[in-house]
C-alpha cells in the first residue's frame, strides 16, 4: 500500500481514498490529488486593472468610487494608497487609507501608480 498524504488542513495521517479524491475523516476535507501537486508549483501573481503586477509596498490609485460597508462614506476615484499589502482571499489587497483607515481591497478596482 503506498503512503497517503497527511490532510492539508488539519494534517491528520488518516486520510484515505475515495475514487478520485482524498477524504480527511477528522475535518471532512475533501481534495484532489492534482491538485496538491498544481498548488505547489503555481505562485498567485495579483495584476491591477491594467494587468500590471502589484507587489507588496507598491502604491495603487483607485480607478472607481467604492462605497464601504456598513457606511455612508465613500472612496473617492483617484485616492492615492501607499504600502499596500497582498494577502489570500476574494479582497486582496489590505492597506490603510487616508481618512478612512484600514481597509481590503479587489485588485481590479485599482492601478499602480
């Protein structure tokens, strides 16, 4: 029998075969085998609006007035954002924005400057 991968998540050594995927029966996750493989090999590159590649401490302009949640402020088109951050997730920039404060932001509603 040969040597299962320990789970990605909770890194439990139980984890066994069920057709196609591997199944982590202490935290129920579910994966491919193809997809560890691809996951280690493929570095997420985070591009603005433009396609430019934005890294961490670059500055950003925002290209859209986006409202924030839970507020009436708004921010502006053109407000300038330095010493961005790049973080995992659905809003991938984290930054701290002038007269707002901390905020995340989509990579495709700003460019670099």
């Amino acid at each position: 029998m040969s040597q299962l991968p320990p789970c990605p998540q909770c890194s439990s050594e139980y984890a066994y075969e069920d057709g196609l995927l591997y199944v982590c029966p202490e935290c129920g996750l579910e994966w491919s085998p193809d997809a560890e493989k691809a996951g280690s090999d493929q570095n997420a590159v985070v591009r603005d609006a433009y396609g430019n590649v934005l890294a961490d401490g670059d500055a950003v302009t925002v290209i859209k007035d986006l409202k924030i949640k839970g507020s009436s402020s708004v921010v502006k088109v053109g407000t300038k954002v330095r010493d961005i951050r790049l973080v995992d997730g659905d809003h991938n920039i984290d930054c701290k924005i002038p007269g707002i404060g901390a905020m995340k932001l989509k990579s495709e509603f700003v460019k670099k400057s």
